[in-house]
C-alpha cells in the first residue's frame, strides 16, 4: 500500500535556520521563574533573549527534545523537561516536526553544550536562540513537576532576576493562552498537495485524503503519504469544497494545540469532520482531532490537571484486551460518557453540553491504563475512529503505528462498498 509514484516534498523543519549563519546572542545570567500561584524558582538563563511566558506544563520522554521542541501541540506553553540532560545529541537536520520552535519559553536542568553524535548540526541553545525563544537552566525542575502534578497547571513568567518586579507585574496581567485561537496561529493557510498522482506498488492510484492542519507533526503527514494521496488543508476548509473541487476519498484531523471547544479555527475543523461522518466518508482523526470528534458526538472535553505528555503513556485497547505503550502530549480529554471528567484541572475548565453534530453511536474504545482516561473513539457502523495518542510517534514507541494501516483498510472498504 505505499506510494511510489511521487514521494511528498521536503517539509518545513525547525533546524533550517543553522544553514543561515550563527544564531542571534545568547542570554545569560541568574534567572527568575514566577508561577501564578506564588511559587518563585531560580535559574540561569540560555537561549534567546527576552522574557518566557504562557502554561507551565512538563514532557517526560528522555529523548526527542528536537521533535518535542518543534511540535505545534506546545504553542503557548512553557515547557518544563523532567529529563535532566537536554541536548546531550545535538539537533539533526531533517527531525523537527515543523518549521519552528513553538513553546513560548524551555525549562531545563541542563542544557548540554557540547553534543556528543556525529550528525549534530547545533546545540539546543543555539535552536532556541535561532528561534528567538527563551530558556532557563540550572532550575529545580522535579520541585516544578512535582507541584505541577499535584496542583495543576499554571501560569508562569521568567527572566533576569533583576527585573522580578516587573516580572511580578507581567504575571499580573497575563491571561491563559488557551483564550487565544491557537489552531490558527500553527495551521496550514491554503491547501498544498504534498504528493500528487501517489501510485502504489502495482501502479494503481492512491486514494485522497484531505488533512485538516490544526498544527500537523511532520511524521503524521510522512506516514498519511505513504497510505494516501494526501492534500494538506487548513482546518476551516469546507467539506463541501473538499468533496466538489478536490474529489476527496476520506477526511483526517490532526493534533493541535489549545482548547477543543474554543470558538475559532478548531471549531470550523470540528463542523467538517461532523459533515464527514454524516456523509459516510471515513474519518479518522488523533489528539484534537479525537477531542474535536468527542465535541462533535456531543460529548464535553476537559481541562486536565496536567495533562499526558511523553512517551511512555500506556493505553488499553478495550476490543483487543491489549495495551500499548504510546507517546502523548495533550492537556485536554474528551469526558467519558459514564465515568465523566477524569483527573481534571482545578479551574474545572470545560465545553457546554451540545447536541451531537451528526446521527453515529460513538463508543469508548482506548482508555488510559494509569487514569482511564478515553483515548480513542469508535464510530459504531462508521469508518471513522479517533485516537488521543500519537501512532505517528516521534518521539515515541511504535506500538500504534498500525491504526494508519487501520485506517487506510477502512478507506479500501468503503471505496468498495465492503466493511473494514
């Protein structure tokens, strides 16, 4: 089932700006992070020079610092890494997951200076300088994950410790950039076609996808080229356009960051993956694409304390009775519909109740085994599925990497008038 005819384009990738010349200077000296809740860490400052902001959130994968930096997923954020050492191999060309670095600010406890791979282009202050976000090391971050864990999110400034006041003043007046039409700020603007006339193996044509972008991670878009002729779609594009102008075979919504109810470009994506599933066309969607599903259905989604986000999540598949191990990075759930919220936030941040935007059963497959929180949605008598983790990984374990497959299985049964 893979494509030979056209391989997709080179995409954008993060670690373009090193052929550019050297990075802008460093910042240094003692630093100052300042949570909301009244929490105050010391540090030294790296990275670009300026002041962090957004949601303090922590990722505990032990690698992938490259791809987690570069994932659209983490726009508005500042993030924390649980792993002590970042940086240790370097940033490679060719391994970000889009054009830029997106969270706002990069906690760590030490940035490694001299990487030690010999396909290192840079380090990752040279990156974050490149991309003019700030960092700060030499911090306490298990004292931060842990009062993350324990209270939940919050939001947080840094920078030089000799400006705490006006760093106080600027905590004072920042709001949560989940208010902030995130999706539209890390989406695609038109449509691209990323491999067109895909053949595969036996020279047959592949079928077409429209990807929704509401902030794409490079690999999704790599492994969807493999099964599909794929266009890549900014996520208020119309079902009806999809289908009358571009002859679309099936419908994908991808990961994104913010809040799924938020009324911007994450509901329009929401309004066509709707239109999809009452149209019969298969419909597959992972992270906000599952949650956008979720809303669609007419269940809530949530604000969660703090959220999935690493590598080592481990879902249990309630069909197979089996569990994967998978990457995650999410900060919002779709609530189960008997258990309800699950480790939600404090704030009690949630969607209104709405009436379902399409006539399908949907059903629990994939729940979190640590929380059994919902991962994943089956549309019943639907070629259409969600999931909440990342098959894609990058970082991650590969366990999932089949759903693609999954998927690809139900357009060939849909285009035939079969089932998957």
């Amino acid at each position: 089932m893979s494509g030979r005819k056209s391989e997709p384009p080179r995409l954008p990738d993060a670690a373009d700006v090193f052929a550019r010349g050297e990075a802008p200077p460093r910042a240094s000296g003692p630093g100052l992070l300042l949570t909301a809740d009244g929490q105050r860490y010391r540090g030294l400052l790296f990275g670009a020079k300026g002041i962090g902001e957004g949601e303090l959130v922590f990722t505990t994968g032990m690698m992938g610092f490259q791809e987690s930096l570069t994932d659209p997923s983490f726009a508005g954020q500042v993030l924390t890494f649980t792993y002590p050492l970042i940086g240790n191999y370097g940033v490679h060309a060719n391994r970000s997951e889009s054009g830029r670095v997106w969270p706002r600010g990069v906690v760590v406890r030490h940035a490694m200076e001299e990487p030690d791979h010999r396909d290192s282009i840079g380090t990752v202050d040279e990156l974050l300088r490149h991309h003019g976000v700030p960092g700060i090391e030499a911090i306490d971050t298990r004292a931060i994950t842990r009062h993350v864990r324990e209270l939940g999110t919050v939001l947080c400034v840094f920078g030089p410790e000799s400006e705490e006041v006006a760093l106080q003043a600027r905590l004072a007046d920042l709001t949560s950039p989940e208010l902030d039409d995130l999706v539209a700020e890390v989406s695609v603007r038109d449509i691209v076609a990323l491999n067109p006339g895909a053949t595969d193996d036996l020279g047959r044509p592949l079928p077409r996808l429209a990807a929704l972008d509401c902030g794409v991670k490079n690999n999704i878009l790599r492994h969807l080229c493999l099964h599909f002729e794929v266009l890549w779609c900014p996520p208020e594009t119309s079902l009806d356009d999809l289908l009358s102008t571009h002859k679309i075979d099936a419908l994908f919504c991808s990961n994104g960051p913010g809040d799924p109810a938020h009324p911007g470009r994450a509901s329009d994506a929401r309004r066509t993956l709707a239109a999809a599933v009452q149209h019969g066309l298969p419909v597959m969607g992972i992270c906000l694409g599952h949650q956008l599903m979720g809303l669609a259905s007419g269940l809530r989604t949530y604000k969660m304390r703090y959220g999935h986000r690493g590598a080592n999540q481990p879902v249990l598949d309630l069909v197979e009775r089996r569990v994967w191990i998978t990457s995650q990075n999410h900060g919002f759930a779709v609530a189960d519909p008997d258990a309800g919220m699950l480790a939600a936030h404090p704030s009690g941040a949630c969607s209104p109740e709405e009436p379902p935007q399409h006539d399908a059963e949907v059903v629990v497959r994939y729940v979190n085994a640590n929380d059994r929180t919902v991962e994943g949605l089956d549309l019943v008598g639907r070629p259409a599925f969600t999931v909440q983790f990342h098959p894609e990984a990058c970082p991650g374990p590969h366990d999932a990497a089949p759903l693609f497959t999954r998927f690809r299985s139900m357009v060939d049964a849909h285009l035939h008038g079969g089932e998957a």
